[in-house]
C-alpha cells in the first residue's frame, strides 16, 4: 500500500509536482508539433495514462511507444518520427 495520491482521471498513483512535469512536457511536445505540422494535420489529441503508458500514433500508425522501447523519446526524436510519417504519408 502506498500514500501516493491518485490520478482523479486516470487512477494512477501520482504526485503533484510529478504530474505537472508530464503534463508540461507533453503540452510542449504538442506545441512543437502544431509549431512544425499545423498546415499537415487534422488534430492533436492526448490522453491520460499511467506513467508507464506513452505512445503517439499518426494516422492510426504508432510512431512512438516508450512501453515498447522502454524509454522516454530522446529530444527531437518524436518530432523526427511525426516528419517522417507524414512525408511517408504524402508519398502514397
């Protein structure tokens, strides 16, 4: 058992400075891609999830998973997946 406050959405154990760290970052990814992608996408969507839950998909395809790859994306590392799916995207 564990004193850890609970995520109201997602029921994940979290901690106040915690959270606001996961939700900065991902608030800044997005940014970044609607900075970048703006004119190449419909939208952008986050979900929550438990910490060790982190994928993005673009256009139903996973570019990203830190629960498969075990680690959190590296800088630029999301945004070089994101660009190069699109281009792919666009090639047909």
């Amino acid at each position: 058992l564990t004193n850890a406050p609970m995520d109201d959405q997602t029921g994940c154990e979290t901690d106040h400075t915690t959270f606001v760290l996961k939700v900065s970052k991902a608030t800044s990814l997005v940014a970044d891609i609607l900075a970048e992608f703006q004119h190449d996408i419909d939208s952008v969507m986050l979900f929550t999830a438990c910490d060790r839950e982190f994928e993005v998909d673009v256009n139903d395809e996973t570019v990203f998973s830190k629960n498969l790859l075990g680690r959190h994306g590296k800088d630029g590392e999301i945004i070089d997946l994101i660009r190069s799916s699109i281009r792919k995207y666009k090639a047909g």
